[in-house]
C-alpha cells in the first residue's frame, strides 16, 4: 500500500505509553505482515497471554510517496528498540518474505 501523504510518525515512546496505558504486559516483541491487493504493511505488535497468547497491535508501517526507508527497516529498528526497553526478545521471522501465514512467537522451536 502505498500514501499519497505520510501517515503520523511512529515513536518507540508513544508506543511505550500505549503499553502502559492498556496495561499490558508483553512477553515479546513481534512484527507480522499485513497484506491486501496494494502491498503489503509490516504491523508492530506485543505478545501478551489472557490466557492465550495474542498480539496487541501498536503501530503499523505503511509506504508513501517520499519515503526514504523502507517499511520493513523502519518497523524492525522500532520493534528492537521497544523489545530492549521493555527487556523482552524481539521476533520478525519473515522479514525477507512477506506472508499472512507466518510463525508467531509462541510457535517458535523450544517454545
């Protein structure tokens, strides 16, 4: 997908807010792809157990006309930085392959 304009900055700080505001408690950090007939969206969520796990989506990267960066390294710099500060493992299994039927998490090896 691709905007005309660029959509609002994402900040690791805003996000850090979101988590304390929803009080959550993340468990991981993990960008999925989101996909649709204009492209595809990398999506930055949270992994969080009530009791199941699932993810909390926090911010999402879309492309627009000017971007200098691709989405992909703009959602995996802001999901390291946000796994370090909430001291949880970062997780984009499919970075070089987008796919709405990727592993989570929780579906990880030694799991």
């Amino acid at each position: 997908m691709l905007l005309l304009k660029p959509p609002p900055e994402v900040a690791v700080t805003g996000m850090l807010a979101a988590v304390a505001e929803q009080g959550l408690s993340p468990l991981a950090v993990e960008i999925i792809w989101d996909g649709d007939s204009r492209g595809w969206i990398p999506t930055l969520c949270v992994v969080v157990a009530r009791p199941e796990y699932e993810l909390v989506t926090l911010a999402r990267f879309a492309g627009h006309l000017g971007r200098t960066q691709p989405t992909d390294e703009e959602a995996s710099e802001k999901g390291q930085s946000l796994a370090a500060a909430l001291d949880v493992p970062f997780y984009f299994p499919l970075r070089d392959r987008p796919d709405t039927d990727q592993p989570h998490w929780w579906d990880r090896p030694g799991a």
